[in-house]
C-alpha cells in the first residue's frame, strides 16, 4: 500500500465508523501504541472532515497486560496509557496498524476495560494479515494482506517513520 | 534502555539509563490516577520487603507499587523476624529466595548490604536504603518531581541543605543531578559537610542564605538524630537558627522555587513548617512519584527470566538454577 492507498482506506475506515455508530454520538477513537495511536488521529481528522465534529481520542499501550511478560528477554518500553474521558457507555474504537494474532487486541481490550464499561468495543486496523490465535476480528479493515507466518509486514507513517507506505518482506 | 538485574544505586548508572528509568517511570504514573489502581503484569509474581530499619513510606510505597502490578507484597521487618533470634542476614537472604521471589527489596543499616546479597543471592535486589551509602530510588523520585515543574534536569541549580554526612539521599542526588547535568550546592555546618563529597564536583557552603541564593529547587535534609548527630552539632536549636529553611531564607531563591523533603520531617528543625506546608512545596508530590517510580523498577526487574550470572555460578553458592520454562 502506498500514500494514497493508506488514505483512501481511512477515508473509507471513517465513514463505515459513522454509519454503522448512526454518527459521532457516544463515539470515542482509541489508538494503541506505537503505530495505532497515530492511525487514531487521522481517522479522528477524517471524521470530523466529515462531520464536523472532534470526537474524543486517547491512547492505550498494552505492554503492562501482555500475555509473555517475563518470558522472552526483552522487556518492551512501557509508553503510557491516556485516556482523557470516561469510557462507560461510549462506543469505542480501537485503532491497530496490523492485526495479526489478536493477542494484542485482547491485551488492549482488559486495558481498556480498566477503565470502565464501554457500551460496545469496536475494532479497527489498516492491514489483516491473518493467522489468528485468539477468537477475533476486526469491524474494519483497510486491506486484507494475505501473509506466511514467516513474513514481516511493515507499517510505516510519515508521523515516525517519514513515510506512508505498507510493505511485505 | 536499562538491563541490569539489581537495582543497586545511582552510582554506575549512565544518563541514557538514568533517563529511560525517569520515562519509564513517568508511564506508570498514570495507573495510580485510575479508579481500578491495578495491572495485571506481575501477576503470580511475589516481591519481599526485607526491612532492617524503620519504614514508613518507603516501604509502603514498594508494597503499593507491588500490589498495583498485581504482586504479592511479603513485609518483613527484622524487629519481627529470626533476626530477633540471631539469624545472619544472609541466611535470612538466601531462605527467603529459596521461596522463589520476583525480587527482593532490601533496607539495611549497613552501607553495601544490599550489593552483598546482589552477589551471593540468585535473586533480582532492589537498594531501599543502606547505611550512610545511596537511596536510589528516592533520588529517581526526586529527579521525577523536578522533571515534572521545571522540563530539563540539565541547567538547574539545586541545593541540598542539612545533615549531609549521615544523608544517603543526599549522596544518590548528588549523583542523580550531577550525572542528569545540573549545578549541586551543599549546604549546612562544616562538621555535617563530607570533605569527599567535594571531588564530585559540586558546590560546599556553609552558609544558608548564601547557600539559597538564586537556586531553582531546594531539598531539605532530615536531621539524622539517631545517627548521632548531635555528636557534631552544639545543639538541635542552634543547627535550627542557622539551617531552618524558614520563608526569610527562602528570599534568596529563584521566584519559582521547589521545595523538596523527603521525609520523615523534623519541623521547626531542618524545615519551618510555613515551608513545608506551603506554594512551593512539592513535598507530597514526591510520595505520590515514589509509587510509579518503584512501579518501574519493579516492572523492569521483576519480569526478568531467570538466569544465574556466571559470577554466581563460579562462586557456586545460588540456589540450583530452575529452567526458564518453569515459569510459563
């Protein structure tokens, strides 16, 4: 995926968040770090392109609740978690570059639910690459990537990397 | 990043080092605003407080940062231990590894105990205190605080005031600051002033005001009654005439000045309490950093895979090592 197909698929992203939420009532975006965080603050951008109207944003990192603490030798820079607002009752959308596993996504789901009782958890990611090991999916996909297990995809965004672009080596 | 199994002291630590715990730490300062105060990362893990000397914040605070990460906190205060019956602290050391903690946080009277028990116990050792030596991570508390008000480290002079020989706060801070680049300036009576503390680079007055003058953050000393310091003073009452930080001594400071202590407080001693209790007081604030500070470090130290470092397996006195796979 290059620049332009990254931003017509959170284009996309953003109005299927709209339409199937019926609009921005009771809507909140939340990004999981690193790469998710900035996905979450364009989709806001584009939503209130739309709209006009901000919704409310945070920001999740999942180290502190991942399922391999402890059992491989690096142990990950925990970055912070934000989450400016109360979750009970919104409608939530977790934001990921890539899902893969799902391990993450469950991970961020427990955090998330620290916090409160969301009226519903939603999920979205730019790329799905398959291979799951959790039972879950994602509400919006900006592209199937069909991958081997042995495959890297990277996600890389101009915000860190200075780039927009999707590869698989 | 940091990867050292103990957590020893200041001294040693670079500044990438020094700073990735600061960050770390700062991370984790969000989970005890939450309304569920608890993450699940060191769950089924179990963290020992082994307390030679009396405690009550610094302790409290590891047990609560324990118990935030989903630990189990074990207290143990040697007043109420075998050590009443004449067990050697290493003995005490090694049966309490043999029941297979995450880490052992240890406070001792003794300078060094702690780096002693880092050698001969297969365990991950946290300093709490040792002796006159360092206090390490009331020195990552401080440097949080400051970093909190004032952005930068670097560029900020700080005084430290009082009972600088006995102070193992002062020697952490001094390496703290000194290593995060900022100008230290020791303040108190000569006879509470360590001539070594010199080749460190920093600043020695003997005056207060002067002392105070132009400084962005003071951090008040307890007077270290029980370690005799009234051996070195004429009095309590003189050292408080001089070395009280009282509002008037205060007026040499920059307009923005941090109050800091970190506790107990002897008041109307080292600290008037207009000071303590007032604007510039960032007394409390310290505490409440003191949490998210030993959160980190237990977080970094705690989830450590098991592994005997050569040095012990040469000394051969660990305990028999387990397999990485025992604690999936």
């Amino acid at each position: 995926m290059d620049q332009v197909a990254i931003q017509r698929a959170l284009t996309r992203i953003a109005h299927e968040i709209l339409e199937k939420n019926r609009g921005t009532d009771q809507l909140a975006i939340v990004g999981i770090h690193t790469r998710g965080v900035y996905l979450a603050q364009r989709l806001v951008a584009a939503i209130e392109r739309v709209e006009g109207v901000s919704v409310p944003s945070g920001e999740i990192d999942i180290t502190l609740y991942r399922d391999d603490v402890g059992r491989s030798r690096a142990r990950p820079e925990v970055r912070g978690t934000t989450i400016p607002f109360c979750v009970d009752d919104l409608r939530i959308v977790l934001v990921d570059d890539v899902l893969y596993t799902g391990r993450t996504v469950r991970a961020a789901l427990d955090a998330l639910i620290d916090f409160g009782r969301p009226r519903a958890i939603q999920l979205a990611v730019l790329v799905d690459r398959g291979h799951r090991e959790l039972p879950i999916r994602a509400d919006y996909v900006g592209k199937n990537l069909p991958t081997a297990r042995d495959e890297h995809v990277y996600v890389r965004l101009s915000e860190r990397d200075g780039v927009d672009e999707v590869v698989i080596e | 990043m940091f990867h050292r199994r103990h957590f020893l002291g200041i001294e040693g630590l670079t500044k990438d080092e020094l700073l990735f715990l600061l960050s770390t730490a700062e991370s984790f300062r969000e989970i005890s605003e939450r309304e569920v105060k608890k993450v699940p990362t060191l769950r089924g893990k179990t963290i020992i407080n082994l307390f030679y000397e009396p405690s009550t914040r610094t302790r409290t605070s590891f047990e609560i940062a324990a118990k935030r990460l989903s630990a189990d906190a074990i207290n143990i205060t040697a007043a109420a231990s075998s050590v009443a019956k004449g067990e050697t602290l290493l003995d005490t050391a090694r049966n309490l590894v043999a029941m297979r903690p995450a880490a052992l946080v240890v406070r001792h009277p003794c300078s060094g105990a702690p780096h002693l028990l880092a050698r001969l116990v297969d365990c991950p050792v946290i300093n709490a205190g040792d002796g006159m030596h360092e206090h390490p991570t009331q020195a990552l508390l401080d440097m949080m605080t400051i970093r909190a008000y004032k952005g930068e480290i670097a560029g900020l002079t700080v005084a430290i005031v009082g009972d600088l020989l006995h102070s193992r706060v002062a020697r952490s801070n001094v390496l703290a600051l000194t290593t995060l680049g900022a100008q230290v300036r020791l303040v108190g009576p000569p006879t509470l002033l360590p001539p070594e503390f010199r080749l460190w680079g920093v600043e020695v007055c003997t005056d207060l005001r002067r002392g105070l003058a132009g400084v962005d953050v003071v951090m008040a000393l307890r007077l270290q009654r029980e370690r005799q310091a009234r051996n070195f003073l004429p009095s309590i009452e003189e050292y408080a005439r001089h070395f009280c930080i009282t509002p008037d001594a205060l007026a040499a400071a920059k307009d923005d000045v941090l109050i800091m202590h970190p506790g107990p407080m002897n008041r109307g001693v080292e600290i008037d309490s207009q000071v303590a209790d007032g604007p510039y007081s960032v007394i409390l604030e310290q505490v409440t950093n003191g949490v998210a500070v030993r959160m980190a470090l237990l977080y970094l130290l705690a989830t450590q895979e098991r592994e005997a470092t050569e040095e012990q397996a040469e000394v051969g006195l660990h305990a028999p090592r387990r397999h990485a796979g025992a604690l999936a």
